[in-house]
C-alpha cells in the first residue's frame, strides 16, 4: 500500500477496487490510467493518435473529477475506471510527445 501512496494516489477504500477482499494499493481511477499506459506508448509509437485526440481522451476524466468535486453527482468506481483508462492513453501520448518536441530541440541546440 505504500507504494500507491508515494506515487500520490490517494487510496480511498470508496474509491478502490478489491479482489476478493483485498483493496488495491491505487484507487480505481489510478488503476485505469495505470492499465493503459502500454496503449498510450503503442499509440505514440505507431503514430496511431494525434495531440488533439490525446486532449479529447483526458476530457471525460476532468469532466467527471469536476462534477465530483463539485458535488454534483457520486462517481462510480467502473466510471472512474473507464475515464482513468481513456485518460492514461491521452496522458501517455501527450508526455511522450512533448519528450519527444523536447529532444527535438535538445538535438537543433547542441548542432549549432
């Protein structure tokens, strides 16, 4: 448990998933962006998704947190799941797009 608790998951027993009895070290919206990661890298990889659909994906997530945090309606930890899931694609793709954008320029700075 501890380790889902370095990584800043806040691990609400409400808001995990468990088999059979046990409560993962993340919460369910950590476990979906935790399980797509592969996805996300195979996106980037295979040129499979672009920038906007990347932000497209990270939507429902923040649309969902929000309502949450606002009170407005309680999520349910398979939607929290499914967003995280959909996010983590998004999030992977983005982060590794920007490393990418970033040894790009690294590259064009140290040939001058």
């Amino acid at each position: 448990m501890k380790i889902g608790a370095h990584c800043g998951c806040h691990q609400r027993p409400d808001r995990s998933l468990f088999i059979k009895g046990y409560q993962f070290p993340i919460c369910a919206r950590c476990t979906g962006i935790l399980f797509s990661r592969p996805i996300g890298i195979w996106c980037f990889v295979k040129k499979k998704c672009s920038f906007w659909l990347s932000l497209l994906l990270v939507l429902p997530m923040a649309i969902d947190g929000t309502i949450q945090l606002a009170d407005i309606y309680k999520s349910t930890n398979r939607r929290r799941f499914v967003t995280g899931f959909l996010a983590g694609i998004g999030m992977t793709y983005i982060e590794l797009k920007a490393l990418e954008l970033m040894a790009e320029r690294l590259i064009k700075l140290f040939k001058r």
